[in-house]
C-alpha cells in the first residue's frame, strides 16, 4: 500500500499525493500503481493534462530528466485544493462525457442521437463558434492521449 495515496480514483489521487509534496506524473503513478494495479502512466499524463487545462495544478519547475526529456514538477494551484472538480476532472472538461458510450450507443440505437451531429445543444453543423486557444495551450490530439508516432 502506499503511504501518501489511500483513493484509487485518479482525480483524487493526484490531488492527495500533490497536497502532500509537488511531483511529477511519474512519481504519481508510481505511488497509484501501489493502490490501483490497473492503471497506466498514459492516463496519469492525461489526468495531468486536464488539470492543466482546468487550472487546477501549475507547473512549477522543469528538471533534467532521463534520454534527454525534461521532467516536469507540478503543484496544486492555490485556492484549487478542496475543488469538487477533482472527482470528475475529464467530466469538467468534457461534459459529453458523462453520457458514456453505452447509453450514447442506445441513445443512438433509438434515432435519438444521429452520428455526425454535434452533441451540444443548439449547434449547427459548419456553424461552430471557434474560441481562440491561450498563448501555449497546445491542442488536444484527435485520438486519446496518445502522441502520433515520428
């Protein structure tokens, strides 16, 4: 068991193991691999992400890391420690997530939802308002987490 993760919900995970110490992605999921077997390190990134994107942990500092990539350390943004957000931080972001893909499947099934219409309310297709991104803010990668390969 792991001496400063007790949860095995992400969210709250990092939020525990952040209020103890600042860190990295990589030692939380070393201390969260000890509580949740089931769980990998692409999905603590993520997790990472979405609260960077969310506000709610900063960077604090970049450390010389491994074959030449550089570690970076975060924190918990001050004011953002008791943040009911830190449950559900994808849900935040995203809030057609928490539908979850079965009950969109049958929802599509039913002729509720059609496939390649825009699942927010009152959007018309072609006619989606783009918001420009903040100044280093990258954009999210179009499958998962995942990095396309070089």
């Amino acid at each position: 068991m792991s001496e400063i993760i007790s949860v095995p919900f992400t969210g709250e995970a990092i939020r525990e193991y952040l209020s103890f110490r600042w860190g990295s992605p990589t030692d939380v999921y070393r201390e969260l691999r000890k509580v949740k077997r089931r769980t990998s390190y692409d999905s603590v990134r993520r997790y990472f992400w979405i609260l960077k994107q969310l506000g709610m942990v900063e960077l604090v500092r970049r450390e010389p890391g491994r074959f030449r990539i550089p570690r970076s350390i975060y924190r918990i943004t001050p004011g953002m420690e008791l943040d009911p957000r830190w449950s559900a931080p994808q849900a935040a972001l995203y809030p057609e997530t928490r539908w979850g893909g079965r009950r969109y499947a049958r929802a599509q099934e039913k002729g509720l939802v059609k496939r390649g219409v825009p699942r927010r309310p009152g959007v018309l297709p072609g006619m989606e308002v783009t918001v420009p991104r903040p100044p280093g803010v990258p954009p999210p990668f179009p499958h998962g987490s995942r990095r396309p390969r070089r």
